[in-house]
C-alpha cells in the first residue's frame, strides 16, 4: 500500500494513523477497553512503519513510533521509572525472525558462522508490571503506562498470591519486570460470578486482570484470582548473572515466578522449532499467549545492542497468525449490558480455530451486522487473534437469497423500547430502572457518592443483596429494614453493621431533588444538570409532568443548560411505563426536598421569561439573574407556556412568535421598572 501513495497522500494517512493508534493505546494501556484484536491493532502499527520508512521525512513528532503505550490518566497516584519499560518490535513470519537475527550479527559485526545465542518463551497476554524491591522489601509496584511513568498499584500488587513481600538473598536494589496476567480457568469462573452478581462482563483474561490491578480499592483486587510472572527486570544495583537465562533463572531461584517453557537456542531452527512446539501447545496452556518473545542471551550484547525509539534491538515478538476457520451462522442473541447496551452475539455450529473448539462470535453492534449482511444460516469464515472473543470477518453467502436479520427495537430483558441516539452505532434499552441487565449496575449508582451517598451499600453488599432476592429496584433499598433478622444471621454480619447500614438508610428519606433525580441514572443527567432541571421545575413530580406533557420537547429544551439531547433523553425516560411505576414505588418510600431557590416570592414566581434579541441595557446573564431573583424562569424558546417575552433590537422570530401564541412582548425599559418595582 505504501509503494501506492503520493507524498501528501502519505502525509495524510500517517495524520490519521497517530490519531488512530493513540486512541486505541488509551483504549487498551489506559481504560483496559480496546476496541479492536491484537492483529488488527499490528497491523495499523505495521502500516505506519511501512509509510515512515518510505517517506523518512514525513516521520510526525507523535508518530507511533516514538511512543510506548499511553500516558495513565486514571485515578492512581504516577510513578517515574527508573529504567524506562520498553516494548519489543514485533514481526510475523520466519523471514523477519531470520532478518532479526540477521541484523543482531550486523550491528555487533559478528561473522555468519558466529554463534549467537538466544532465549524462547511465552508472550502472556497480560499487564506489565514492575515490582521494586529495596533490602528485599517490596517498596513500589508500577504499571507500565506510557513506558516512562506508570501507575503506582504497590497496595493492590500486594494482594496477588504470586509475589513475595520479602525476599532474601537478592540485591539491594532489584525490580523485577512481568505480567500480569488472569488464568483461563479463573476468568471463566470470574465472569460467571460477575454475571449473577449483575457486574462487568470482562471481554478475555487480560481486559479482566488489568482491570483487577487498577482498582482504586485494594480490597477488590484482593478478591480476584489474578497472578504475576516474571520475565525481565529494570533498575538492578548489581548484575543477576551473565546471561538472560541465568538471570530469570536467579529470579526465579529469589520465588518469583516464571515460565517453564523458557529456552536457550543455539541457533535459528531451534528458535523456531520452539515457537511451533509453543503454538502447537497454546490451547491446553493455563493462560492466553499471543506469541514468542526471542532475546539475545548475552547481556553484555544486549548493552551494546541498545534501543531504538521504543523498542530494544536485542529483543523480538513473533506474534501468532490469526486464526482462521469457516463455519454457519446458526443464530443470533442478544446480550444487555450492564448500561443497557445490546450486543449481537452470533452462534456458531461449533468449529475448530486454533486447537480451541469456537461456538460464540462477537458481532459488535447493528451496523457491524448491516456491514456484513450477515443473516441466519450464512456461511462466515471467522477469525480468532490474540485469544481474543472471535469475530466475522466475511460472510461467504451474502449474495443468497434469505431472510434479512431484523435487530429487536425493544430489550429483550425486560420489554422497554431499545433506541439509538442520533450519531451513534450502539441501541441501548430504555427501561433501566427495571432492567435486570441493568439492575446492578443502577442500584450502585443510585447509593454513589454523587446520588444519594448511603454509606455501607457498597457494590459487594448490592451484589449480596440482589443474590438473594431483596432489591429490584431503588425502593427496595428503603425496604431492607424488612430484612434485618435475615440479615443478622448471614457471615460477616454482625449487629452494629446491621444497624449502621439501616441507619444510613434511613438519613436518606429525604434525599435532595437534584441528588434523587441524577440518582436515576437518566442518560446525559449529571448533577448540575438535574439542579438546572429543578431550579426550573422545583420537583420531580414537576419535571415528570413537564417531560410526559404535549410540548415536552420545546419546553425542556429551553431549560437553562439544558439542550436537545438532554430533553429527548428526558422525555424517553418518561415515556416508558416501567420507568414511571418505579419513580412512583419510590417516591412512597422517599420525600424529596423540593428545590429552594434564593428567589423572592413576587408576582413573577412560577412565570416562564424569555430574553430574545440584542439587549442594550444589560447582559442576558444579567437579564436571567433578575429573573430567577423575582422566582420566575429564564427559558431559551418561546413556547405556549411562556408568559413574558422581553426583546431588544433585532428579536425577529421569538417575537413573531410571542404574538402568534399571545403572549405579552415588552422592551428592555418596561423589564427594568419591572424589576425595581419588585425592589
């Protein structure tokens, strides 16, 4: 493709690859998201390298070939590294490894027949991480993050059964580099509990490991099965030996962990003989691989071989082909997620990819299914990478005559309507208050820190609760005291906790309106928003009537700080039946304050303004302060609710507007008596 291009052609494909790139790196380094395989992601970096070495003088200063992983953005505290944490160039075919090779000997000016060493072993799909030990204490834990600062994670890392806080006999100084990693077997029992518990379900074992180590709460990490295993190391205050498989095998001797499928090859052949022999046993492995990793044994080559950009000369990834299989799409279901998301997931007539019998493929979203024209019963040829979920990546029938798939416009879970907002790809159910897909997920969110804060509902209670069968909904809370004998004879609970939680329960009978409505997790309600919607509108009560009533959309779209999306949003919650039934089952548990404003009682309180026009004699803010002072609401849209219209110059349709529904329309002096005769 590259040969293909004109200069400014290049130019500007190697624009939208950094952009490309650097969002999928945060994706994957930073969110433990990533949005597409480990192949495809190759391939994008592959195509930038490829375009770089024609076009040298295109290279861009955020290339991604200077870069190493993401810069963390989360909510750990950073870390600098001592030794920067470097990753490894990757190639895909025996040809690359040879050339490796091959350039190892040039750069060192070593003859063909000279003999060069270099160790084999696993890539482990998983999260680097580096453990410092001084004094043969652990004192710092860090992932990788961008490759010069990372994420301190020391009180989660402690948690993990693999890694020893002490350790005798080792340096002074002495950081020990892995992976992080989840075991097959583990995730699959994870995500199961995760699935009755109504959390996150994790995409594969490395999305579910790093997302275990980057907890804010150490005690979450603690309580998933995640293991470490080493294979390098960074700052060290004396050498570990003379050689690559002697120094991993002095940190294993230290009770570190590490691969038994570490090698020393004496040459090419048995480079590779080894990575067939790892490939061929990749499916009965204990955790997910998605290559070799080649290192010249001797470290004082390695010192002379250095780096380049991001990536060791010393050291190669020979990554697995992607996998690649042909089999019938026998049906089509849909999965609900924990925020309402469906998710197309295609079954499959069992097929053999890779020694891993496939029968799930991920079909990402309605348009992906669109894309491909798939329906039931095609013909598709699958593709499984990186041990990742396996995907469709043709539909080998799709000029055959057959009945189109028809994506459901409700959820499948509970029946509310399933929509997709303008712009985007995904359609998500509008129950969510209802929604047992959705049920943790918005029960975690209603007793958050910024909805109605209940101390001692935190998500291991709300998963413990739900198990049992005592919340449904966000009224069920106010209804657990029902449950207090029960409670009292279940592990871990003892009177005063019992008592606490129930107390803290109870303090919130009367929560804010602001702080009860962002509570219900409305998409696009945040907290200021809803304390615009009831500066307006005062009560829940209030804002339901105005989002079910005949002018719903106009009428909340010029709410201060509230715009279209927001209204819709609104008027789609309320829309729903189920959603309503809820609110009403809570609100006769809980009497929300209504929202106080600092406004006066005067003949205007309750009355709906618009300023329309070029005003002269004050600001619009200025204009909307006065009004909210005297109780009334400054809207944006003249509606027929509307009960003043001040215009300045040049006021044109809100005007013509005002008189079509008669309305009563004065000038910016007839507002401003009207405002000092209010005092």
């Amino acid at each position: 493709m590259a040969e293909q291009l004109t200069q400014a052609e290049a130019a500007n494909r190697l624009m939208r690859l950094a952009r490309e790139i650097a969002r999928h790196d945060r994706l994957y380094h930073d969110r433990d998201e990533p949005e597409i395989s480990d192949a495809q992601y190759d391939a994008l970096v592959r195509e930038n390298a490829e375009l770089e070495a024609r076009f040298p003088h295109l290279v861009r200063p955020n290339s991604p070939s200077r870069r190493l992983g993401a810069a963390p953005s989360g909510p750990l505290a950073k870390v600098q590294h001592a030794r920067a944490m470097l990753s490894l160039e990757n190639a895909f075919s025996q040809d690359e490894v040879g050339e490796f090779a091959a350039r190892v000997r040039r750069f060192l000016n070593l003859p063909a027949d000279a003999h060069v060493a270099m160790t084999a072993e696993p890539k482990i799909d998983g999260l680097s991480c580096s453990l410092r030990y001084e004094g043969g204490e652990l004192v710092l834990a860090a992932t990788r993050g961008d490759g010069t600062v990372g994420e301190d994670v020391t009180a989660n890392v402690r948690t993990i059964a693999d890694i020893p806080q002490r350790i005798d006999g080792a340096p002074q100084v002495l950081e020990v580099r892995g992976e992080v990693y989840m075991s097959k077997e583990d995730f699959a029992a994870l995500n199961e509990r995760q699935e009755a518990a109504g959390g996150k379900i994790f995409a594969n074992p490395r999305n579910a490991a790093a997302g275990s180590l980057r907890q804010k709460d150490a005690s979450i990490t603690a309580a998933r099965p995640i293991r470490f295993l080493a294979h390098g190391w960074g700052e060290l205050s004396e050498p570990l030996a003379g050689s690559q498989f002697e120094a991993i095998r002095r940190i294993e001797a230290l009770g570190l962990p590490v691969t038994d499928l570490l090698v020393r090859c004496d040459d090419l052949t048995a480079m590779l003989a080894h990575y067939r022999a790892i490939e061929k046993a990749r499916a009965d492995l204990p955790f997910d691989i998605d290559g070799v990793v080649y290192k010249v044994d001797r470290l004082d080559w390695q010192e002379r071989l250095g780096q380049v950009a991001r990536a060791p000369r010393w050291g190669l990834a020979h990554k697995f082909p992607a996998e690649k299989a042909e089999t019938t799409l026998e049906a089509i279901h849909i999965q609900v997620g924990r925020t309402g998301k469906l998710t197309p997931v295609g079954r499959l007539k069992p097929v053999g990819v890779g020694g891993v019998i496939v029968a799930n493929v991920t079909l990402h979203n309605r348009d992906e299914i669109q894309r491909l024209g798939l329906r039931i019963g095609d013909r598709v040829r699958i593709q499984r990478a990186g041990d990742v979920i396996p995907q469709v990546v043709e539909n080998l029938t799709r000029d055959e005559a057959r009945a189109p798939y028809a994506f459901p416009d409700h959820c499948p879970e509970c029946g509310s309507e399933a929509v997709s907002e303008e712009g985007e790809v995904d359609v998500r159910c509008t129950g969510g208050l209802i929604c047992p897909a959705q049920r943790f997920e918005r029960l975690r969110h209603f007793v958050s820190r910024g909805a109605l804060d209940i101390e001692g509902l935190g998500e291991k209670t709300i998963a413990e609760f739900i198990t049992l069968g005592w919340l449904h909904s966000p009224a069920d809370i106010f209804r657990l005291h029902r449950h207090r004998g029960e409670l009292l004879e279940r592990d871990g609970w003892k009177e005063k906790s019992v008592d606490n939680l129930l107390a803290a329960i109870e303090a919130k009978r009367e929560p804010e309106g602001p702080r009860l409505l962002f509570a219900l997790g409305i998409r696009h309600i945040g907290i200021v928003t809803a304390r615009d919607l009831l500066k307006c509108f005062a009560t829940v009560e209030a804002l339901r009537e105005a989002a079910t009533g005949q002018d719903a959309q106009a009428e909340l779209s010029g709410v201060e700080g509230v715009g279209p999306v927001v209204a819709e949003a609104l008027v789609d919650f309320f829309h729903e039946p189920h959603n309503r039934e809820v609110l009403d089952d809570l609100l006769s548990e809980v009497r929300p304050k209504a929202f106080v404003s600092e406004a006066r009682q005067t003949q205007w309180t309750g009355k709906t303004i618009v300023f329309t026009g070029s005003l002269e004699m004050m600001s619009r803010d200025e204009a909307k302060a006065q009004a909210e002072r005297l109780g009334a609401r400054a809207a944006g849209s003249v509606s027929a609710k509307t009960d003043l219209v001040v215009a300045g110059p040049g006021a044109g349709s809100r005007s013509s507007k005002a008189e079509e529904f008669g309305v009563r329309v004065i000038g910016e002096e007839e507002w401003a008596r009207i405002v000092a005769q209010a005092g």
